[in-house]
C-alpha cells in the first residue's frame, strides 16, 4: 500500500529552501565577493566548482525527498535516502566546530540538522510501516 511520507516532504521542503539560499544568498555573500579578491583564478574556479557541487547535491537531495514523500519514486530505496539523512547531520559538524573555533554563529547546521531529523524520523516510519508494527 501506497503512502506519503510527511517526514520526508517536510525535510525535502526544508532542504529545498536550504537549496535556493544556497544558490541565491550564497551567490550574492560569498562567491561574487570571492571572485574580486586577491585569490589566484586557479583558487577562485576550484572554490566555486566545490561550492556548485554542494548547490547540486541540496538539489538532487530535495527532489528525491519529496519524490519519496509523496510516493511517486524512491520510496523503496531506504538505504539511499537513509545516506541523506546521515550526510545531513554530517554537514552539521562542520558548521557547529567552526562556530566554536571561530568564536562566531555559522548558523549552516540550523538547516541541515531538521533536515536530517526528519529523513531519519520518516526512515523509521517507513520501515515500521512496511514490517507491520
């Protein structure tokens, strides 16, 4: 039987958002004053290559989210969406030692932390849903 998953639309809609910040507020804060500094543009093209790659993985990870809560794919392949939770709380560790190390609020892992939350949160009701408990 068919289901929604509210736990993951709710951690797609989230990493969704997290998606377009990245993309537009990191954009206009980081990378376009990154470009008019003094790194070299070897430093300046690898920096926004990874800062894309990041973009393309919120991307990627929200569509399947919300793919997998609404039950229109991905909804039986626990162990990937499993992963995004982890990553999710994984990227949080960076922000939060960097908030300590620096002294400042890298707020980054406000949004990562839900996100990975719930796509555990919904895991686990899944798999409870499909073994009958």
């Amino acid at each position: 039987m068919k289901t929604k998953n509210n736990y993951w639309i709710v951690a797609g809609a989230i990493n969704l958002f997290t998606f377009l910040l990245h993309l537009i507020g990191g954009q206009l804060d980081l990378i376009n004053p990154m470009i008019n500094s003094n790194l070299s543009i070897e430093e300046i093209s690898q920096l926004i290559g990874a800062w894309h790659l990041v973009t393309l993985i919120l991307l990627g990870s929200s569509i399947i989210l919300l793919l997998a809560g609404f039950n229109k794919k991905f909804n039986t392949n626990l162990e990937l969406i499993n992963i995004i939770g982890y990553l999710s709380l994984l990227f949080c560790i960076p922000f939060i030692l960097s908030s300590f190390y620096y002294g400042l609020l890298v707020p980054q892992w406000i949004l990562f932390l839900p996100i990975g939350f719930f796509t555990l949160l919904g895991v686990s009701k899944s798999k409870k849903y499909t073994s009958g408990d």
